[in-house]
C-alpha cells in the first residue's frame, strides 16, 4: 500500500501522519484518530451522517479522500462543545427533543453549525433546506428543525 | 393544475406481543446509601427513550428526584431480561416491571422507616422529594438517605426484583375469534396534500396526529415519537418499495430506497390524548408502532379528496397517480 504524509488541522490541531494514499477522510478521523462522533451511514453520498467541515464548509467525509484534505482546516463534532460545555446548538438540541437513535445527530449538528455561521437567522424553510443532505429514519425532523431554531435565538443573545 | 384534498384515517392497534405468547419483562431495584438508586433493566433503548421513560418510573415509585437514578440497560452482563424492544411495549411491559421492582425495594425501606417514626403501619407512609414522611403529619419526616443507610447497617437489603407479564391470550386456532392483544392503542390522523395533475407528484402540506397513548409519561419523547412514525408513513405512502426479484432486493441504497428527507415531511402536529390505562405504569401504554399507521391510508384518502382517483397500490407514486388519472379520464370520455 502506498503511504504518503498527510498534514492537516483537525479541530484546531495539526496533525502529521504517514497514511495510505486510497483510504478517505471518514477512514482517516475514525480509524487513526479514533474521533468516532463522525458516522458511516451508506458509505455513498447520501445519507450526510458522516458529515464534517472542511474549511468551513459541510462536506460528506465519506466522499473525501484523506490526501484531499491536505493542508486543510477540518472539524469535526468532537471540536464543536464539551461534555461539560456544550455548544448552543448541542444544548438546542437536547432542549427540544431532537436526538433519538443520535445517529443522524452528529452529522445534523454540523450541518446546522455551518448553516447559522453564514445565516444566523434563517426561516425554518431554510433550516430544512440545509439539513436536507442529512437523512434522519427517527424524528421525522420536526424537533431538529425546532431545535435549530432555538440554537439560532439562543446565539443571537 | 394543483389540486388540494384532506384525508382522514383511524386505528386500533394491539401492544404486546399477543396471541397468549410470553410476554415478560424483568428488572431489579436498589437503593443506596446516599438516597440514589440504581435501576436494572434489559429494555434496549434504540432512541424511543425508555431509558429515560423507566428512569422517570422508578424515581416516581421511589419518591426521589430523577438525577438520583442510574439506570444500567441492555447489558447481558447484568440486567435481567426484558424482552425485545418491539411490539411497542417497553413503556408499558419494562415499565410495570420497574414500577413493581421499585415498590419492593420501597417497601423494605417503609418497614424499617416505619419502626423509626413510630407509626404502625407503612399505609400512612410515603416517599417524596427524598424524604420519607408521615401522611397525617408531613412535619414528621426522615430523609432516604438517611433512613437507608441505617437500614443497611442494621442488615436490611433494599433490593426489589419483579417481573411482570402483559396478559394476552391466543386466538382461536379455528376461527381466529378471541382477544389476542391487551392493551390497545387508538389513533386517528388528517393529511392535507396537494397533488399536481401534471406531474402526478403529491406533496404533503400537514398531518395532524392524535394519539391515545394512555398517560404520557414524557410528553417531547411521545411528541417525537409521532412526529418519526409520520415521517415513516409519508415514505410509506409515497416513495418507500422494496424491489425484490428471486429475493434478492434490487434497491439496497438510499438512492434507490427513498426515505423521506427535511423537505418531504410536513409539519406535524401531534395531538396526546391522555386516558388512564388501569393496568399500566401511571396509566401508560405504547406508542412506537402506531404512530405512523394511519399516515398512509390518511394521505391514499387525501389523494383521493384531491383528484378523485384510488391507489390501491403502494407506495403512491406520481406514475401511478398518473396513469389512475387517465383511467378516470377515458372512463368519463
Ligand atoms: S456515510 Fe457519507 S453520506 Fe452516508
Ligand atoms: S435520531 Fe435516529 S437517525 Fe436521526
């Protein structure tokens, strides 16, 4: 297998790996970092559950190869609150009853976070529009899009 | 041309596995020194919330506040059988067995409490808010911690163990006829959709869903609960079909599969009819699977209210809303 060194921030840390040049970025967080928040739904483009941000920007990391991220800036759910300090939109979250399974939640969160950076109030058409890349099978998304709403006011205080 | 209609649909639905097949659930209480408890249950929480539901029950049962129970679930190391989580029964099976083991394990407690307060029987006794108190004389009261650990020093084990079977008897092999569930579920939905004659596509604009669940033990969890079920039923409804050809199924992705995302489901809103359940914990009973039962058959009517056309073949999708559109069309030329 051919390795290559792969440098990248990962939640505000860079890090410096020899990694196979064919594995992707969701292989990268979990099986060498062990940051296991990010999931694996359908492994093809479809589901959002792995969802991470590169650069800033929400991206299926199941689609990403590793070396892709190259030099780049990623985050995942473990770099967005604490346990013991949640992030608003976390906290949201847990308020409004929108995490049953949690399978679909790290990847809504996420998807959820880069939303309110570029719109900090958006309309719950909006909220829907965003997180429609993020297939849920247990809320019926209601108290998602509920609970980012109440993430949006809660950031706007 | 878009086209509106509403459509309505009920359903009784029988909890527990049914038919006279065992159907039991075990758990195991203990309170401790510092006035918390732990609660053993084998109910496996696959988000429904039962962690939550049977954590609420024993702190009821026990009269102490929530946060002083930890509840360990599904771990075949150490919980005690509760049955699978299906038959939209946990709440009300796993439940009634947590509420049984809690009042054992309270008794114990009570008993000794009752030789400390000097009453002369734990009838006029009760736990609330930690404290174990006299009835006709709240003033008098002990707090659990408290009255616990001298419990334990002086060899009492304030340990309750029950198991509870939800009745059901089979069905005549015969005729079919007889009462194989208990207890049952009721619900009643209205969908409004619009359906464009054009395209044959049908967009769900609202579901309103109003469930007998019993007492609602934890209103956002049964909220969320139908809220899911619907969603289920609009992918039901409308786009969700196994392909199988010499079973082997043809569409195993979501590409091919399609469950509804954000912008499929409606907005819905639950409405929780809470009646009394006699036999269940604080009047509970299920409400996982039948929440999304009368989507369907609400939205294939709805469809119906707005173009005039039957689906009697699922799921509903525009071709065949189509093609029942031409139907009606020729048969009317
Ligand atoms: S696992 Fe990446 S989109 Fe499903
Ligand atoms: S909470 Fe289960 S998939 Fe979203």
């Amino acid at each position: 297998m051919e390795m290559k060194k792969l440098s990248l921030t990962v939640n505000g840390k860079l890090i410096e790996r020899e990694v196979p040049t064919n594995i992707r970025l969701l292989d990268f967080l979990r099986d060498y970092l062990h940051l296991t928040g990010t999931k694996e739904g359908c492994g093809e483009g479809e589901c959002g559950a792995c969802t991470v941000l590169l650069d800033g920007k929400p991206v299926n990391s199941c689609l990403v190869m590793a070396h892709s991220a190259h030099g780049r800036e990623v985050i995942t759910i473990e770099g967005i609150g604490t346990p013991d300090k949640l992030h608003p939109i976390q906290e949201a979250f847990l308020e409004a009853g929108a995490v049953q399974c949690g399978y679909c939640t790290p990847g809504m969160v996420l998807a959820a976070y880069a939303l309110l950076k570029e719109n900090p109030n958006p309309t719950r058409e909006e909220i829907k529009v965003a997180i429609s890349g993020n297939l849920c099978r247990c809320t019926g998304y209601n108290k998602i899009v509920d609970a980012v709403e109440l993430a949006a006011r809660k950031e706007g205080k | 041309m878009k086209k509106r209609g509403i459509g309505m649909a009920s359903i009784f639905y029988g909890t527990g596995y049914g038919n006279g097949f065992p159907d039991v659930s075990s758990a195991v209480v203990e309170i401790h020194d510092d006035g918390s408890a732990t609660v053993l249950t084998g109910a496996a929480d696959c988000g429904q919330g039962s962690n939550t539901v049977l954590a609420q029950i024993a702190a009821e049962e026990l009269g102490i506040p929530i946060e002083k129970i930890t509840l360990i679930s599904a771990d075949t190391d150490c919980t005690p059988d509760a049955g699978t989580t299906a038959a939209t029964r946990q709440t009300y099976t796993s439940g009634n067995a947590v509420k049984l083991a809690a009042a054992k394990a309270k008794k114990i407690l009570l008993d000794f409490a009752a030789g400390v307060l000097a009453v002369n029987t734990i009838d006029g006794l009760d736990i609330k808010d930690g404290y174990v108190y006299v009835k006709t004389f709240p003033q008098k009261r002990i707090s659990v911690a408290e009255l616990a650990s001298h419990a334990r020093f002086k060899g009492n084990r304030l340990i309750g163990e029950a198991s509870f079977t939800t009745h059901s008897t089979m069905v005549d092999p015969e005729t079919g006829q007889g009462a194989p569930y208990y207890p049952y579920a009721f619900a009643t939905q209205i969908a409004e959709v619009e359906v464009d004659t054009e395209t044959g596509k049908v967009e769900v604009i609202r579901i309103v869903a109003a469930h007998d669940v019993g007492r609602a033990i934890n209103k956002i969890a049964v909220e969320g609960q139908i809220q899911g079920g619907v969603a289920q039923g609009v992918g039901w409804a409308l786009t969700e079909e196994v392909e199988l050809k010499n079973g082997q199924i043809q569409n195993p992705s979501f590409t091919e599969y399609l469950i509804p995302t954000a912008l499929d489901v409606p907005e819905v809103t639950p409405v929780i009819v809470e009646t009394y359940e006699e036999t269940g914990p604080y009047g509970a009973k299920g409400v996982g699977e039948p929440a999304m039962l009368p989507t369907m058959p609400a939205i294939l009517n709805a469809i119906y209210n707005a173009v005039g056309v039957r689906i009697t073949e699922l799921p509903a999708t525009p071709e065949k809303i189509l093609k029942a559109l031409k139907e009606k069309e020729q048969k009317n030329a």
